[in-house]
C-alpha cells in the first residue's frame, strides 16, 4: 500500500507533467510525456546521485527531497503553461 503523501505528490507532479504535455503536443498526446517519464524510471540506473533521483522522482520514497521538488517543479511550470498557453492544436 501507498501512503497518502506518495499518492499526492506523484499526483501532482503528474498532473503538471500532463499539463505540460499537453501544452506542448496538444490534449491528444498529452500523455505521451508522463508515459515516457515513467518508463525510463524503470530502466534507469539507481538513484545515487541528484540527477538520476530527479529522473526516477515518481518512485522515490516520499521523504525524498528530490522527488518532492520535481514535482513541485512539474507542477507549477505544468500548470503554469497550460494556462498561458492552452493545449496546442
């Protein structure tokens, strides 16, 4: 079982990744981004240095301070450019 605060922060790193997506390829592609997020976290070397946590955010234990800026980051410039900008046509 996952606990509350992995479920919300993979959540809205998520969302913001999505977000982004969409922003940048259009609602119908949207999901490629997070898709392809997520499948590299699965085959990417361990996390023991700064960049490759940032890259495996989403399975990061929740305390992870990494995975908890990522998607902070995600988030914030996500939303941030759907609003602006709105889903690409």
């Amino acid at each position: 079982m996952a606990t509350t605060a992995f479920v919300v922060r993979d959540s809205a790193g998520l969302m913001g990744s999505v977000a982004l997506g969409a922003a940048l390829s259009g609602g119908q592609y949207a999901w490629t981004l997070p898709f392809a997020w997520l499948s590299f976290s699965f085959f990417a070397p361990a996390p023991t240095s700064t960049p490759m946590q940032v890259a495996t955010w989403m399975l990061l234990p929740p305390g992870a301070a990494a995975g908890t800026w990522t998607a902070l980051a995600l988030t914030v410039v996500g939303t941030a450019a759907y609003a602006v900008a709105g889903p690409r046509r």
